[in-house]
C-alpha cells in the first residue's frame, strides 16, 4: 500500500508552532491508530458546524459514518468540503508563567471533499474498519448489519492526502529570566485514557463471559 | 448570576438521537467543567478548519485563546460564525449487533459569533480563567503576563445561549430478538481519563517540590 509523504496545502501547513508540526506519515498513522474519536466540521448555511463521532482508517482513506438524517452527513454528501480533527490529550504543561503553560497532545487535522460511499462492498468494509478503530475484534463477533441497518447509514470517505499533524512533548518551554529565578515548579502532569472493568449488559444471562477482545484491550490500556 | 436554560436554536436542536438530547443548563455546565481541551471550527475561504484549543468558561461566556498570529483566530475576529464542541469519551458500547454499537460520552456544542475581547481588564480576566480550567492553580502560583505577551495573545468570547448537549449513559441497546438469543456478550468498557506522576522540568533545581495544585490533581482524578 502506497504511503504518501504528507503533501500540505496552504490551509494545511501549519502556520503557528512550526516546531511541533509533524511531516512523515508516519506521524498521521500514530495519532489515527491512537484515536478514538474524531471530530467532524462542515458547514451549513455558511456556519461551521463541529460534531464529535467515530472514524476508522485504512491506507489512505478515513471513513465516518452517521445517521442518514443526520444533517451534518447529508451536507458533507452534497460533495462538500470537510476538515476531521483527531486530538489525543497527553498532559499538561505547567511553565514557570501563565504564558507559557501548554499541553503535550498529538493531534491530526484532515481537510478535503468527503465522498459517499455508495457501493455496496466498500460501505460494508468501510464500517467493519470503523468498527476495528472503536471496538477492536467486535465485527467478526457480532451480528452483521442487515438491509435495512445499511439503509439507515451513511458511509463518507476522505482521503489521508491533506493532513496537518501537530505533536508536542516535554517539559515547558520557559523565559531564561523565569528558569533563572528558580521559586518555581514546572513540569508536567501526564494524562492518559485508561479503560475500566467491563460492565455487562443488565439482559445478559448469567454465565457468558466478557471475550477476549473486550477483557485484553480493558488489560492493555488500563492499570 | 442567570442561567438561562439553554434556548435552541434549528442548528443547536438535536434532530438525531433525541432521547440524547439534554436541555439544561446543569448539563451544559458539567460537560464544560469536565473538559480540558475543545474543538473549534470556522470557515475559512468557504470551507470548515476544526481544531484543537484550550477554553475557560465562566457564567454565559466561553473563552478560547490563542496567538494573534492564528489564521483560526484571525477568522473569527472578523465576527464570523464559530461553533465550538467539548466532547468527554466515557464508554465504547459493545452491542450484541455491529450497528448497535455505540459510544457513552457526554458532549456540547456551542453556535455563535465570536467577540474579540479587547478590554483588557476582561482579557486578563478570561486568561485566568482558561487557566484555571486546564492548569487550576496555576495562575496565581505563575508569573502572570507581560504587556509583550498579552499582546501576542488573542482571546475569543462566546455566548453560552446556543448549545446542544448529548449525553449517552448506559448499557447497549439491542434489538429484542438479538437480545433473546442470548449467544453473545454485550455491555459498556468504560473509558476514563487518568493523571500521572508530575514529571519535573530538567532544569528544575533540586528540592523543588510539585504544589499541591498539581499533586493533587493527580491524586484526585489517578487511581
């Protein structure tokens, strides 16, 4: 699979903090692998509109999906242009100043035309990808969409070609002046997700268990 | 101080999800409480720009910042439209069918015109009051701004009277014949965010220990 360099646009060159901007591919794969959700921006009737939803990847296309009512996917349709946010949060930077103060994030911003995707096996491959992104292993386990569950979804793709990923880490940045005065802590306060116990359904009957793709992924990110 | 229940507007009515749909203000608030980063979007050349920031909220008014610098910023300094989204992961909703599958959060959306804030009384005000809301504490402990980096600083304020609030909470939903065949495991992997251990800057001198503003942040919200 062809893995483009990052090839930024105007809108897509990171004009504030270059020194955290992110050019190798490589970057954008580790923040859509990291992500969980994205949030969404289109524009109706002249306004930006942002809305949190899920997205999966896969090459050089992201997928989200929605309601087919849902006027935010029925505007991206129409062929309109689209800007996808994925932000992962990994602490916050206490400086010496209030200026200063910062967060150590990885974050992905994606700008294009969203496509409907409309043939049949691209749709259905595109939410077992976004179903791999929000519920690893969960596809293969459940019952499958049918007819009537498609029609009731919208599948847009965008392509991964313009794409402005921005990572800060470390320890603050401050003043020499600041440093020099040495009254004051700074450093940072990590901040992660961590997943908790798995919560069964009320309607479960006793005696089945939690599979594996539920309890490991709880065991990998968690305490 | 009022609170207005939050009044809708046709973009800020939930058309999608109704039984998500929160209409008071108490919600708005919780969500805005809890959040540490937002996503805001605007319109740049006709197309959407979403992106990650820091926000402070006090009373009816949302604060963002950021450098002057910022075309973002710079945008909706101009009085455009701005739409503002706080969204809080709580849970991936493992259904027994892969469309019932979902996601628990909490999240609002916030329309509206963004308003420069040049008093610089109240840019003052809003910048303590974003740091409170990412780094609390923070600002009384640090060396506040200097007129140089005021100056490289914008500061956006946003009404609070145009918002929506979803929150989802609870087991899956499923449809009742997935239900009784009772084959497969359903229910909630919640998903938390966690604080880690302060990691001091390098240059720190020894002996100079973390305040409690950031050691006990990570201790009320850590395991």
């Amino acid at each position: 699979m062809t893995r483009p360099p990052l090839s930024p646009t105007e809108r897509s060159t990171i004009q504030r903090g270059k020194q955290r901007a992110a050019t190798e591919r490589a970057d954008l794969d580790e923040v859509l692998d990291a992500g969980v959700i994205c949030h969404l921006g289109v524009v109706i009737n002249g306004a930006p509109v942002v809305l949190p939803t899920c997205y999966g990847w896969e090459g050089d296309t992201l997928y989200v999906h929605g309601s087919t009512g849902a006027s935010t996917l029925r505007t991206a349709i129409a062929g309109a242009e689209v800007s996808v946010a994925i932000t992962l949060l990994d602490g916050i930077v206490y400086a010496r100043s209030a200026f200063h103060h910062s967060a150590n994030y990885r974050s992905a911003v994606v700008h294009g035309r969203a496509r409907l995707v409309e043939d049949p096996d691209e749709k259905l491959h595109a939410l077992a990808v976004i179903t791999q992104q929000v519920a690893p292993g969960s596809w293969d386990y459940t019952r499958g969409p049918n007819r009537k569950e498609l029609a009731a979804t919208s599948v847009l793709a965008l392509e991964l070609t313009e794409a402005a990923v921005k990572i800060r880490r470390g320890p603050p940045v401050d003043d020499e002046e600041d440093v020099a005065e040495d009254s004051r802590w700074a450093g940072v306060l990590p901040v992660r997700q961590v997943w908790g116990e798995p919560e069964p359904c009320p309607l479960l009957p006793p005696g089945v268990a939690a599979p594996s793709h539920v309890t490991l992924r709880g065991a990998s990110l968690g305490e």
